[in-house]
DNA sequence: GATGAATGAGTGTTCATTCAT
DNA sequence: AATGAATGAACACTCATTCAT
C-alpha cells in the first residue's frame, strides 16, 4: 500500500474483513430505551466466558450458564439463539480486540530502524494487552476455540491467514525498504504470529507467571535478534 | 548438565517422563501368533484418527468410528475400552513422536557455532518433520486436544510445559556457553516452541502449502538471526 | 420393654429406622404451589409399579414406563433421577405401610387373654391390609426386590431383620408374662412372619383368591393356638 | 385318596407333574462314552449356581460363568442353549429336590397322633434338609427365581400352587379323619408352606444362624399346637 | 468337541431447545 | 419480557449369542 505522501503503510482495513459481521454493533435492537440498557445480555456472555473458559464449551451446560447468569432457562433464549450463538460472540470479541490492536508501522524516509523498532514493539505490546488483559478470553481464542465445529474452526482459519497475510504483506513491504531481513516472508509471518500465541497460551492455558513487558521486550528482542548468539555474520 | 569430558549436553529423557505411560507397546498380549497381526485395532485408530481431525472429538460418533473402521459396535470395545481411549493413545502417540525427535545439542569445545546452528537445524527438521508426516495426527496436538477434559489437558499442560522446562534450561546452558544470546531464556523458549506449533497449526488446520525444508531455515534463520534487519549492532 | 405403670408394650420405633430416610414426605418442594399437584410424579410411579409388578424391574425399561405415563423420556427424569429411585421409592413405601401398621401389644394387668388375641388379630390385619391393598405394591416387596443390587437386598434384608427383631423380642416379654409358648422365640418370629408373608405371596403372586377376613382369622387361630399359651396340653 | 386298605395317604406324583420336563435324565445325549462323563456340564452347573445366588441372575454375565468354569465362551453354548437355560436346570433342580422330599402321612387305623406327628415332623425335616443342604440352591428359590421373567414366575406359580393342594388336600383328609383342627385347609397350608419359606429365607438370606433340629422342632410344635386336633378346646 | 473374535439389538441417561403460561 | 416444565433426538456403552476356524 503505497501511500500518497510517498510513505509506506499497512493498513489493518483487510483484516477487519475477517470477520463474517462486524462486532462493533452486536447489542440487541431494544429500540425504546436508552438508558438502563438490558444488562441481561451481558450477564449471558460474562457468566458463559467465565464458565467456557473454565470447563470448556462442551462440559458447560446452557444450566450452568442460567445458573450463573441468574436467569431463568427461557430467557437465556430471548437474547441468544443457542449456545453456539453466545460462544460465537465472545470468539468474535477476542478476534476483534487483536485486530484492533493491530497498527501499521510507517519506516518513514528514510527509513528510521530505530523507529520502526519501537513500532514493532508497541504493536506487539498491543496485541499480547488486548489478550493477557482478560485471561478467560485468552483462553477461548487458544484453548477452546480450536476443534469445535467447522464454522468456528472456518472463522478462526480466516482470522489467522487474514493476520498472516497483513503480517506477511508488511514483510515484504519492508523487505523492499531493507528494514526486514530477506527470507520467505509468509513463514517469517507464521513465526511471529506463532511466537505471540505461544506466549498467549502458555500465560493462559500453562499457567506460567510471564509479565507482559518483559515478553514484549523479548519477542521485540528476538524479532531483531534471534535466539542464537552470531559469532559474526549471518546464517552460512 | 555437566559431562564429565567437559562438553555440555540436554538429555531428553525427562521430557519422556511427561508420558504417562510408555507407550511404545501398546498393542494386546495376543501371544502366541506371530503373523497376521490384528490389523481391527490399527483400523480403529486410523479411522478415529481421521475422524477426531475432521470434525472434532466431541462431534466424532462411536456409529462414526465404526462405519469408517468397518466394524461392528461390539467389536470397537474389543480394542477399546472407551471413545476417550482411542483418542487417549492417538494424543500419546503425537506426543511420544514430537519427544523422540528432540535431541541434546552438543556444542563442543571450544564451542563451534556453525555446529551448534546445524544440530539446532537438525532439531527443528525433526520435530516438524515428526509432526508433518501425519496432518490428522498432527491437527490432534494442535487443535483437538485442548478443550476436552480435564485429563487430556493437564497431558498436554505437562507435555508442553516439560518441553518448555527443556528448552529453557537448553537455552540457560546455551548462554553459559555463550551460545546463546542473554535474555529471558524461559520466554525464549516459550516463542520457538510458539514459532513451531504455528508452522503446524498454519499447516494443519490453516492448510498452508509449507514446505518443510524451507520452514526449517526459515525457523533455524529467524533463531540465529531474528527478523528484523539490524543497522548495526542490536537493540538499543 | 418394662413401662413405669408395670404394663409391657413394644415400641415400633426400632422399625422405623429400618427406613434410610423418612418416606412420607418425598415430594419435591414446589413451594408456592397449593393446588394443582404434580400428578406426574404419582403418574410415573403409578406406571412403574405396575409395570414393575407385572414384568419385573429388569424387563422394564424407561421406554415402558414413559409409555404408560404418558410422558416423553425427558420429563422421565425431571421427577427421577434414575429408573432405580422409581423404585426404590415405591419400595419404601411398602415397607413404611407394613412398618407402619405394625402397633404394640398390651396384655394389661393382670394378662388377658383374650384382648391380646384381639389385638393379635387387629396387628395381623393391619399387617394383610396394607399390602392387600394393592397387589402390584404386595407383588413387588415379595417378588421383585430381592435379585436386585445389593442395596436393595441390604434394605429388604434389614427391614425383615428388624421386623423379626422386633416380634421376637415381643414374644420374649411375652413368655415372661406367661402368655406365649415357651421356645425359641426368633424362631416362632420366623415362622409368624413366614405365614403373614406366605399369605401375601400366594394372593399376590399365585394369584389365590384370599378373603382378608378369612385369612385373618385362620392366622389368628394358628398363632393362638400354636404360639400362645393354653390352659394344659402342648407338645409332648 | 382313599386306598384299598382303608388308610388314607397322600400320594406326591401329582406334585411331580408340576416340573415341566422330568428333570431326572437332564444329563446331555452323548451317547457313546459311557465313563468319563463330560464334567463340563456339571462345572457350568455349578459356577453358575454359585455365582447367580452371590450376584443374582441379571448381574452374572455369560463371562462370570465360563471363567469360573474354566471353559471357553463357545463351550458353554455347547452345554446349554442360554444363559436362561442353566438358571432352569438349577431352579428345577430345587424344586425336585423339594418335591422328592415331600413323603405322604399315614395316620393308621385307628389313626395313633404320636405317629402323625412323628411323621409330619420328619416331612419338615426332609423339606427343610432338601434346601439348607445347599444354601446357594436354596438362595436361588427364594431370591432369584422370583420375579425374573413369566416362564419362571410360572413355574413356580404351579410349583407353589401343586404344593398347597398337595397339602390342602392332606389337611382335610386330615380334618376328616380327626387329626387335623376343622377351618380352612388351604389358607392352613398357605400359612404352613410359608412358615418353611420363611425359615428358609432368613437361613438362605437373611443369613440368620439357624439350627436345623431346633427348627423342625419348633415347626412341629407350631404344626402341632396350632394345626392339629387337641383333645379340648380350640380357638375361643 | 472346543474356541474366542465378532456381532448388533438394546439400555439408561443427557441436554439444547421449545412453548404455553 | 420472563418463566421453567416438557421435549425427544442423540449418545456411549453392554452382553447374550453366533460361527468360522
């Protein structure tokens, strides 16, 4: 995307196209009221995060939503047509949040590594705060999400290769500004999306006690580095 | 790990302990015959295996199982004592691959980079090569494993997380040794065990056209070289 | 049992506790309601006595019952949690009518014979009434509880257990007071309890034609004139 | 039954005809082999009879059975046509064993009550021996049998009901010959034949410690007390 | 005769969803 | 809008019986 001021940028609009309806507007019509908007709806899908999140969606009962929700069976009906409905918003929460976090990085001309590092890394930090910020979401998206049924495992395909694409398109980019390293920029996009869900499942699913700026500073640290010491020079 | 010639190496043998049981033999006694093995409990797992992957364990009938194994509903809980087992010995059985492909790495003395990044490249060719080989099995580890019970989920927690413990201290040695770059070397190996699952979910589920040599350079570049360009130097 | 006012009596207490819990009120709370009681309940259990009387428990499925109810398999177990509590249940409530028709007799002061024969013939027709009442009831405690589980064999077993406990402890104070035949009195138990039982299965099972006033005084007559004492004579 | 000398007896071929097939030649054609009988027979015979009166029939599988006769599961069809078929032979086997046991009361001429009780004392003795020989046999009639399935119920219902006309029958001879007390013979013997299922149950089950002689006795005094003539009196 | 792998009809139970009130 | 009693399709699993060897 070749801007017009000359400079380069990628914009984020083809990853919101992920997703099958915007989210944004998800609330119930409930045209005459303004204010004390029925908080019911909410109740629903706090109580059936927290309780998927913890028992997985196939071992949480529409009972044990209600339960938590305090609403009777009925009513759980009124505001969604079925328990996938409910599972499907939240998913589709947890993919908005990481694509809304998802900013474009500008070189600048000439191109500024310095600047684009920082970039880098507020965009990391971005993505992995709109995650680690409700740990029952993380663990939807990484550990219950995936495997369900062919819709849910469709939606989430087309998250993730409309991700890799923009990750992979912005590679390339750079890669013709010289500020990405040559190489198969697809799987270099692969990589690093990998890397950041590793790290999302290992704080949400394993448990591990990981502070965020800290992962932010070492995937930033590897994205410009690698892992492995260079006695000098590159890769023979 | 301190050998005693003074060369440093990670043996691998507390990653099998992840196992709950070995399960490298795990077909019935059937003692006396020693051609014409049975060829039912092979075809109960191919079919399940199949099966799990396409649509899910939860979605996956015994009727299902059967019809594709072509047996009869008896004849499944010969082999197996439940629907859980089958898919129990499926998920050990990816498992007990991805362990086995994992290697020490030996450095030497003094330590020779240019060794250490071959076997790191070997390693990496490994692990995905062990996974690669089976797209359903390796769906399984990816997407099919985690949201079921509590059981397969604290496997697959321990599985990851003593390949992580591993890793990590590979990498602590690594550093010792000045092979490794400084740095946090949990998160370190938290990201490369984030960047290869997602080389195999992109494959897996994704259905990514991955070619496996060059993922491995691309993974073994990323390690010694990150991904970004450097201007001079590393990150300020 | 000795009384302050020199009279003995037996208690029926100790057979209440034969009873796991108290049966008389095992309708489900409902609270707000007045009128209109479920009448599905009884319409379940009502289905399965007889069913249960008729085929026995094992060849009575949960198809049969919700057939004969009227009602579709779910609402089944809205009121029961398994088919064993339909049972068990309607168990109990045999065993609380017999139990509870069981009364104390007072011989009074001096003993007078003939009012214990009265009230011997009164306990026995308490005893044939309550089960005459309802043969699938009276079929089902001598017919089809036993070759059950274990539990079941446990409860009957301890019902009659106390029952006998209870009759032969009265006929002890009974030959203390010189109005029962001296011998084994667990025995004379036994065999009284053999005949109230021998009675119900012959009506209920063998389908006799019993008169309940017949029978009452033919066992009267037996139990008079075989276990009670007289003037002269006995066994020689 | 009125014999051309004058006595009256009670002959028990009437009570053999209520056994469907002659249980006495149940043994398997195998014509040939006149040594050796094949001892598989009796060996199914007897797992199953022990483990039908431990377990009951309905939770004693076909593999109960085989294993604890030490014979393959095809060998037992070989034996019987189903599992139904041993639980007859067994049932029948009671039944024959009861019968057998039942020997008719000559009271002589002119009729001599010390010989009729003598000998009424000795057919509860053989009654009571025939089943507290083999307590698994005798757990079997009383707990088993009952209940299980139409045929069985049947069969015992004609069993049952031959053996109280049987001794209906004797009674009032008995009555007519003045060694038996005038009332309803049938409901006597209703109430005499469940004396005798009574003691055997809570030997069989109820698993009270019962001494045989002790028993008979104490049957007898009731018979005698309660059943038959006294010189003077009678219920008042 | 003896075997045991294979069978499939049958079971009790669950749970997302509906609908009369 | 709110309710919760009622629904019934779907499920994993069992076990007496058969039959090719």
């Amino acid at each position: 995307m070749e801007k017009s001021d000359g400079t380069a940028s990628i914009s984020h609009d083809s990853l919101l196209s992920a997703l099958p309806n915007n989210v944004t507007e998800s609330t119930p019509a409930s045209a005459g009221q303004t204010i004390a908007r029925s908080t019911k709806r909410e109740d629903i899908l706090q109580a059936a995060k927290h309780l998927f999140a913890r028992s997985g969606y196939h071992f949480t009962g529409i009972s044990d939503i209600i339960k938590r929700a305090g609403i009777a069976r009925g009513t759980f009906y009124l505001y969604f047509k079925s328990k996938k409905a409910v599972f499907d918003e939240l998913v589709e929460d947890v993919l908005f949040r990481v694509i809304d976090s998802a900013k474009p990085v500008i070189p600048g001309e000439p191109p500024d590594m310095d600047a684009v590092i920082r970039q880098v890394r507020i965009n990391i930090a971005h993505a992995l705060g709109a995650l680690l910020s409700d740990r029952n979401l993380a663990k939807l998206l990484v550990s219950q999400a995936e495997g369900l049924d062919h819709d849910t495992e469709n939606k989430l395909r087309e998250f993730y290769g409309a991700l890799t694409d923009w990750l992979a398109e912005s590679l390339t980019e750079g890669q013709e500004l010289g500020i990405v390293r040559p190489g198969n920029s697809r799987l270099m996009a692969i990589a690093a999306i990998g890397m950041l869900r590793g790290m999302i499942w290992a704080w949400a699913v394993g448990e591990e006690d990981i502070d965020i700026h800290e992962a932010v500073e070492e995937l930033a640290a590897i994205a410009v580095e690698g892992i492995l010491m260079r006695s000098r020079g590159g890769i023979q």
